[in-house]
C-alpha cells in the first residue's frame, strides 16, 4: 500500500521495451493480483517519486475473504480481465510502430514525465476527452492573448521555450497526430522535432506510449501521450 508518493506501472511487450500503464498515488495498492491469483507478478512497479509503502503479508491479505466466500473468486475473475486487458494495451503498440487510428480509440492519458510538470498540473494524469487539445503557455502581464484558448496551459522558466499556443493534439485524415503551433521553439515528438523551420509541423501518434517535449530537447517541458484501443 503506497503510503506517499507515486509508482509507475510497466508492462513488459514482445519488443523488449517497458510501457507504463498508469500511475498509483498514495492510498492505492499494488501486487494484489499476483497474491490473489497465485501467479507471477504479470506487471513491473517503479518508483516515480519518492516513495514510501507499507508491506501487506499474503496471508494476511487473504485472509481478509474469509468469511466472505463469494469475495475471492469475484477478485480472481477480475485480475484475469485486468491482466488480459493490460496484455492487449501492451500489444497494440507492438504492430511495428503502428499509426494510432482515430476511429479506433477508446482512451488517451496525457501523462506528466517530469516532475516540473507534475507541481503544475496537480496529478499524474488527464484524460483527453475530446479533440482538438491545444498546449501552451500561461500568458504573463506583458504577452498578448492567445487567439485560440489552450486546454492546458503552464508556466515556464524562459518564455521561449514554450508559446502561447505551442502544439496540438488531433486528429487528421482519420489519424491522431500532433501539430506544432508555429512556436518559436518547436516540438520533439517520439524524439523527433516538428516545427516551422523543419520539413514539417505535424507528427503521427502510435498506439501505445509517445513521448512529447515541449522546446528544446532537454527540456523540462515533457509528457507521455498514452494512446488505448
């Protein structure tokens, strides 16, 4: 049981890579489904922050369902689901890199991959429910106002590292990509930079895990785009 701060959640794929599945705050739980269904571990936990936790003994985790007999085979059945579900999630990235299909979508987590970020948002993740959404930067006393509201908007250390309206996320032509919004300092998406002043301002998102960074390369500015089947 995590008792402050967050754990990653990774799932191992056929690639070789780990791709995060979601992240656990404080009161959340993990490795419930291995003690439960009396199997390997099916997933990897990672400290994000600083962590601290408090260790549950198998036994007397399960001793819990004891005197509720209808408990534990309900729980078995949904760690199954769980674990199926989490293998498909990991599979459909695997497909070679796969252009994510916009009709084909049924969740896309804007996921903090920075501690300067998270202080910001205030979580480790937002659901993106709709399309377009629009990235930027917080409008200081001096700026002018951005034509088109953003969906999120931060503040940054050096006001050109990021734009008042500085990228997308969308979908075009039955795909989901992310446009740079003529910012000053481009986008690297999937360690590749889209801006003005390269061939393109667009960039296809995968199935799966994508990494955005907002500005230069090391900038603090970044995200992970999870896109779900």
């Amino acid at each position: 049981m995590i008792e402050q701060g967050e754990v990653e959640v990774l799932k191992g794929a056929g690639d070789g890579e780990q791709h995060l599945l979601g992240i656990l705050g404080p009161g959340k739980i993990f490795g419930e489904s291995g003690v439960i269904l009396n199997h390997p571990r099916s997933a990897t936990t990672r400290a994000h922050t600083n962590v601290v936790v408090k260790g549950v003994d198998a036994k007397v985790f399960m001793g819990q369902f004891r005197d509720a007999p209808l408990a534990l085979p309900i729980l078995k059945m949904l760690c199954e689901r769980l674990n199926q579900a989490n293998q498909s999630l990991v599979a459909a990235p695997g497909d070679d890199g796969a252009e994510a299909d916009a009709t084909q979508i049924a969740r896309i987590r804007l996921i903090a991959a920075s501690d300067f970020v998270k202080m910001q948002i205030g979580q480790s993740e937002i659901d993106v429910s709709r399309l377009p959404y629009r990235i930027g930067r917080k409008p200081t006393g001096e700026s002018p106002q951005v034509q088109t509201p953003v969906d999120l908007a931060l503040v940054t250390r050096d006001v050109l590292q990021m734009s008042l309206e500085h990228l997308a996320i969308h979908s075009q032509d039955g795909r989901v990509i992310v446009e740079d919004l003529s910012s000053e300092a481009g986008t690297w998406v999937n360690g590749a930079r889209i801006a003005r002043f390269e061939n393109t301002m667009v960039a296809p998102i995968r199935w799966g895990e994508n990494e955005i960074v907002v500005g230069p390369q090391d900038s603090p500015l970044r995200f992970l785009v999870i896109v779900e089947r």
